[in-house]
C-alpha cells in the first residue's frame, strides 16, 4: 500500500530515530534529576533540543514549552490566555476551518463565558482580512488563525493578521503544526505570540510536541494546564519525555537543512497528479492554488452515475484521507469544506492527497492511472 497520509502523520525519520533510541536505554535518567549524571545527560540533552527547535522558528530558547504535541499546547494557549487575561477581556476570534483542537477548545471556553467569533472563508478557503477589522471588540483577548490548513493546504496571511491583531492590542496565535517542515517559520517576522509544532507531523516521534511563548514585546502570560513540580519554566509540569523530545529537535534540525530540496521534489509531484488529473470533466480542486501548501491537494471527484466512488477504487493500494483524518473518529462531513461552501454530498467524494519525502514518481503514475481509468480516460 502507498502512503499519501503526510498530514496526518509522517514516519520517523531514521535519523531522528538513532538520535532518539539512547535515551530509552543508557541515558534513561530524568532530566530533572540535579543530583548525578544520569539527570544531567538527560537535561543536556532536552537543553539541545530546545535550542533546535528555537532555532528553528526563530525564536530564544527561553519561549519553548515542551509539550506531548499540537493538541495539548493548543489547549494550553487558549485555555492558558483566557484565564490569565479574563480581566481584560473575554473574546476570541478563531476562523471556521481551524483544527479541531481550536474548535473544540473554543466551544468550551464558551462554556465557560468565552465569548467567541468564528470567521468566515470564501470559497478558497481564505480569511477576508477585512472581517478581522470588524471582528475585534474592546474585550478581545487574542486572535487565533492557522497558518497552512491540514485538509487543504490553504495558507493565511498570518503576518497581515497578527500586524492587524497588534494595532487592536490583542495577542496573535497561529497554529502552525502543518507549516512546520514545509515552509520556514519565523515567529519575529511573521508576528506570532504564541504558535506549536508536532514532531509527528514532520518526521519525528508521535507523543512531542512544542508551544512557543512570546516572551517580550508583548510578554505572553499563561496560566499552566497541569500543575506539579514546575517543569518547563513553571508552565507544563510533569517528567519530561526525553527521548521524544530529542526526535522533535533533530526533526526540526534536519527540516530546516532540508526542506528547500524536499519542497521542489513534492511539489513536482502534486504538479504532475493534478495536472493529469484536471483531464476529468467536473474535477475540481479545493482550495486557493496559489497560497497553499506544496504536499497538499484535496481534490472532488464526481462519483459515476451508479454511485461509485473514486475512494473505493483506489483505496485498498492508497492510503488516503477523506476529509480529515485527525478527526476521523466524528462521521461528519468535514468541517473545512462545508465552510468553503461545498455541500456535506460534494465533500463527501473529496479526496486528501498529502505526499511526503518517500512517495516516488511512479507511486504517482500509477495512481493517476488507477483514477483515469475509473473514468475510462485511459
Ligand atoms: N493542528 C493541526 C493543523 C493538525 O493538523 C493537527 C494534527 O492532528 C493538530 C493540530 C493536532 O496535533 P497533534 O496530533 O500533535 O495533537
């Protein structure tokens, strides 16, 4: 079977995983044990990754919390600012088609006297930059817009965003754990407060992850999910996960030398799929084709007059995703293509094809074939 699931996970680079595999076993010690080596190499160890993944966003080492990956620190920011600002204000602004670790997080905080506002996007999946103008209120806390969307690929202009999030004194946070390995991060330059990464999803272990704090011009206040021994500055307590955090700066090491070469090589072959595949009448495309990310296509096939779909044609030789595959625990059509204003029927024959470093050329062709051929083009 042939993996084309990269957004929803990635397989562990072996050189990440050669980095990780020693402190399962003889530098098992815990980092935070100051009294012998054993917690020292542990500590110089998580010390190093943290300058990774600092550098690797551009930020100071002092900003990084380690965490078990995106859906924790996304819990941890939202419910962390929201607490830690309440006497300033109670309102949010989010998008539609964020992750549902932003959306579900959101819903409860309303629950909790959040008051949030869900912004719209247009058929492209875009934000109108505009609405965010009206959308602020004297209450609004913070601002929280992905950067590139895990169904389709469909990138913000985050440093627009977070430029107009400023001029409203608000605080921007963006999900990054898709943009993470594809395309460089610059927290400084794009204006991010507080953004997270997931090592699965570029290369590394399942089970690490990171959340960035801005730490000056603003200073980022949160108040911890979990309390107990003061790890991480205070801000996520708990032993740390040594050996995964290793695998999340090696990741993020390698994707920084790497990922240039790695994004010409993916996105000849998302060029190649689509540009064959657009021989189908009706095939369409969702999201914007000129801000989007590389690896990414999310395509509608028209189902055949007697129901048959392209996904079971294929989907005993190709790992796929229909709508999003972090979600795929809820039946519901998915969210992200509802919202761009397909129907629940039309995104229900819409297929995710995310590629990665491993797929080949032929791998491709072959599924091209396979698709045209369920159409009797070939
Ligand atoms: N945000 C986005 C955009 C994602 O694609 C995912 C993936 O599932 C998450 C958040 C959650 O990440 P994690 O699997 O690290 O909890």
């Amino acid at each position: 079977m042939t993996y084309l699931d990269y957004n929803s996970t990635t397989p562990v680079d072996t050189r990440v995983l050669a980095e990780m595999l020693p402190y399962f076993t003889e530098h098992f010690g815990n980092a935070s044990s100051h009294t012998h080596a054993f917690g020292w190499y542990a500590n110089g160890a998580i010390d190093k990754a943290r300058d990774q993944v600092a550098h690797f966003i551009g930020a100071e080492t002092s900003e990084i919390i380690f965490t078990s990956g995106s859906t924790e620190s996304i819990n941890m920011a939202l419910k962390g600012t929201f607490e830690a600002y309440h006497t300033k204000g109670n309102h949010i602004i989010t998008c539609k088609t964020e992750h549902k670790a932003v959306l579900d997080t959101c819903a409860y905080l309303e629950e909790k006297g959040a008051t949030i506002t869900y912004l719209d996007v247009d058929r492209e999946g875009r934000i109108d930059v505009d609405e965010i103008n009206n959308s602020f209120t004297e209450k609004t806390i913070l601002v929280c817009v992905m950067a590139a969307n895990n169904e389709t690929g469909v990138l913000q202009d985050i440093e627009k965003i977070a430029q107009i999030t400023h001029q409203n004194e608000a605080l921007f946070m963006s999900d990054t754990t898709q943009l993470a390995g594809k395309l460089p991060i610059d927290v400084n330059e794009m204006g991010i407060d507080i953004c997270c990464l997931s090592a699965h999803k570029l290369y590394g272990p399942k089970g690490a992850g990171a959340l960035y704090v801005r730490r000056k011009n603003p200073r980022v206040n949160l108040i911890p999910l979990f309390h107990g021994g003061k790890h991480e500055f205070g801000k996520r307590s708990g032993t740390l996960n040594a050996a995964g955090i290793v695998g999340l700066g090696k990741a993020c090491e390698i994707a920084a030398q790497e990922f240039w070469d790695t994004n010409m090589y993916i996105s000849k072959l998302r060029g190649f799929i689509e540009h064959q595949l657009l021989e189908i009448p009706e095939l369409l495309i969702n999201g914007s084709t000129r801000y989007r990310l590389y690896n990414t296509s999310n395509l509608y096939f028209p189902p055949l007059k007697d129901g048959s779909t392209v996904f079971s044609h294929i989907k005993t030789k190709y790992a796929v995703s229909l709508g999003s595959a972090c979600t795929s625990a809820n039946a519901e059509p998915s969210h992200v293509l509802i919202a761009m204003g397909l129907s629940k029927e039309e995104s229900e024959n819409c297929i995710r094809f995310s590629f990665g470093k491993q797929n080949t050329m032929e791998e491709i062709q072959i599924l091209v074939t396979l698709i045209l051929s369920f159409y009797n083009l070939k």
